[in-house]
C-alpha cells in the first residue's frame, strides 16, 4: 500500500538553527547514502542564516518566491524554478513574501 507524508505548514517543525526565523521544514526522506529531503514553508520575511553547506543541495522553489544567497551573491527564485548549493558554499535563504521549497541535499549533485 503507498505510504502518505503530510507537508503543509501545520505538519512542519520549527527550523531553530542557524538564526533562522520563520521557517519550517518536513522530512520527506533520506536516502541510503548520504542524502535527504525536505520540504521547507518560509513565511514572509522567513530566513534560515548564513552557514556552511554540509552537502549540494537543490533548492526548488514550489510556490511563491524565495531567494537563496551563496559566496555573497543572491538569486531570487519563482515558483518553478531551482537553485544549487554546492558544499563547503557559505550560503542562506529565505523569502520576503513567503515560499514552499523542496530541498534535497546529498553529497555530489551533478
């Protein structure tokens, strides 16, 4: 029988690291190596603060807008879109109106 995970808002846990504000997140998996997902709800003004990036990562943007800042530069992210993260980056994101967010992180997206 198919398993069913819930992601709206009111499934997510508090993300508390990294000065974040804001912003929730569901575990949607992990894989057998090292990779995971999750589903992230930023409200308006959300953020998750400035940090290293422990994996890439693949930030997609599934409803409203976010932005995710890597090395310093910023790039703003609609609905349909992607960015990437790679490891070791110094990197933050968040949203100004509110966003969900798919985020899968594993050890070597190509």
């Amino acid at each position: 029988m198919p398993e069913m995970i819930r992601f709206t808002p009111d499934a997510a846990e508090p993300i508390t690291r990294y000065e974040a504000t804001a912003v929730s997140s569901v575990h949607l998996g992990s894989g057998s190596g090292e990779s995971h997902a999750y589903m992230l709800h930023f409200d308006p003004g959300g953020a998750i603060g400035t940090h290293e990036a422990g994996f890439d990562q693949l930030l997609v943007v599934t409803s409203g807008t976010a932005w995710l800042t890597v090395d310093g530069n910023t790039l703003e992210l609609a609905a349909g879109e992607a960015g990437v993260v790679r490891k070791g980056s110094m990197h933050a994101k968040g949203s100004s109106t509110g966003a969900t967010v798919v985020m899968i992180q594993m050890l070597d997206l190509t």
